[in-house]
C-alpha cells in the first residue's frame, strides 16, 4: 500500500482490484477521485448542465459514473470539444490521464497484473466495497442513511446518481464525508450486505432473518407456548413417578403386615374340655 501514492483505502482498492479481476477500471475511478471534481455547472447554464450530467450517471454507483465520463473522454481521443459539451473540466481529464498513468507504472513495477473486467461492474463494485466497507451505511429514508460504524444520520448529495434512482438502495458505500449543512456522501456506490460481511468480517456478520415484526412476535409466542406445555408435561410425568412409589411403598407395608413365621402353629384360646366317667 506505501507503494502508491494515495490514501489507504485507495491503495487498498488498488491491490485488491486485481483479485477480482478489474484492475484496469479501478485505476482509473481511483485517479478520478484524486482530483477535486472534474465537473462545471456555469452560472446561467445550471439546468442544461444538470440534464447533460443526468446522461453520464450509471445508476446505483457514483464510483461507476466517473469511470464511464473517462471511457467516453477516451473513446472521443481525448479531445476538450467533448469535455466542454458535456461540462467537464479539460484540465482536470488531463491532470486524471496523467495520475493515472503514474499508478499503472507503479502496479506494473510491482507485477500487478492490469485487468479488466468488460461490463461485470459488479466486480468493480464489490472491489470498492472491499476497500471502503468502513463507510457502509443503511437506508433509514429517502435519501437518508445511518452509518454502521458511527450511528450518525447521513445524507445523499443532490448531484449523487443515486439521488435521482426511484428507489433507495439499503445499503452503500462512500468515498467521504462533506460537511456543510448536512452530512452529506461524497462519491457513493450501492453494496450488498453480503459483500460486506464477506469482505469485512471484522466490522459486519450475517444472521438469519426472521423476517417481519408480527411474524419475529408470532414466532416467539409460539416457542413460549411449547416451553410452557413442554414443562407441563414434565412435571405431570414427575407426579406421575411420585404417585406410583408411594402406592409401591403402600402394597410393601400391607405385605408385611401379612407376613406369618415359618413353623409356628397359631395357638387356639378357649374353655377347657370336661373330662367324666
């Protein structure tokens, strides 16, 4: 990790992009997010540079827009035409172009293999959840998550490509946090919770669902119902053991009432018989 010069997640990201086959896509999210921000939203043109924008986003992953803004730069050669179409910053593309090339010579220094993973964006996915599992996050609202690791109420920026979605992934990812008047995620991908205890056992585990609150309720119920007659019938079987000692007991003390010696005649008691000539 001391090898690139990036933060450690990123550098983490790096190195584990080659596990999951996706390396050569996650060079470049990670030197687009070593600029500040490659997109322009000039006065007097807000709205169109929105919808424009709205074009480049892929749902469910703001780490996954950045990448398809440099693969369509890159596919248009590089030109300024097309940033300045598309309102992204020519200068900030090459200053990207430039650190990404940097962190290729380093990976191949180092024998890191340079893959890519085609249109799989689920590998490049569960790569930055690996790298960034420490800022997971729950859905608590429309917009609004909870942090996993601090419990602080945290929010979507209204430039995010997950703001716009019509529903709300449950569970995400985020680069870092900005703090304005809210809390708001700065550069956020959609995750599995799956992926998050697999790839961080430390922090997360998975347990069975029980599904819904009644349904968790009924079960319970049901569980205290058959301790309860479990135990009846335990103690109606000890009551049954106790009653039949005691009639045992009972039948041995009327046997030995009943025992007679061995070899000893009975005597007979009576007037004596007369004797006469």
């Amino acid at each position: 990790m001391v090898e690139f010069p990036l933060d450690p997640p990123l550098s983490k990201m790096l190195i584990v992009s080659e596990d999951f086959s996706c390396s050569n896509e996650i060079v470049t999210i990670a030197a687009m997010l070593s600029v500040p921000t490659i997109f322009t939203r000039p006065k007097g043109q807000e709205e169109e540079s929105d919808r424009v924008r709205e074009k480049l986003m892929v749902p469910e992953s703001d780490h996954l827009t950045l990448l398809n803004v440099f693969n369509l730069w890159r596919a248009h050669n590089y030109t300024n035409e097309w940033c300045n179409e598309h309102f992204v910053q020519p200068k900030a593309m090459k200053k990207v172009r430039e650190i990404r090339q940097q962190l290729v010579e380093i990976m191949t220094k180092n024998k890191m293999a340079i893959l890519s993973c085609g249109n799989c964006w689920d590998d490049v996915r569960r790569t930055i959840t690996a790298a960034y599992f420490h800022n997971a996050a729950r859905s608590k609202g429309l917009g609004e998550y909870i942090s996993l690791k601090t419990g602080m109420v945290c929010y979507l920026h209204p430039t995010s490509a997950l703001y716009g979605l019509g529903y709300t992934p449950e569970y995400i990812v985020y680069h870092e946090l900005i703090y304005t008047k809210k809390e708001y995620m700065q550069g956020v991908t959609a995750s599995d919770p799956l992926w998050l205890a697999e790839l961080g056992p430390v922090f997360f585990a998975t347990r069975e669902s029980t599904g819904s609150l009644t349904q968790k309720r009924k079960k319970e119920k049901l569980e205290k119902e058959e301790m309860e007659a479990e135990m009846k019938r335990k103690e109606e079987k000890e009551q049954e053991k106790l009653e039949q000692e005691r009639q045992m007991v009972i039948e041995q003390a009327r046997k030995r009432q009943k025992v007679v010696s061995v070899g000893v005649a009975p005597v007979r008691r009576g007037k004596p018989r007369r004797f006469g000539i």
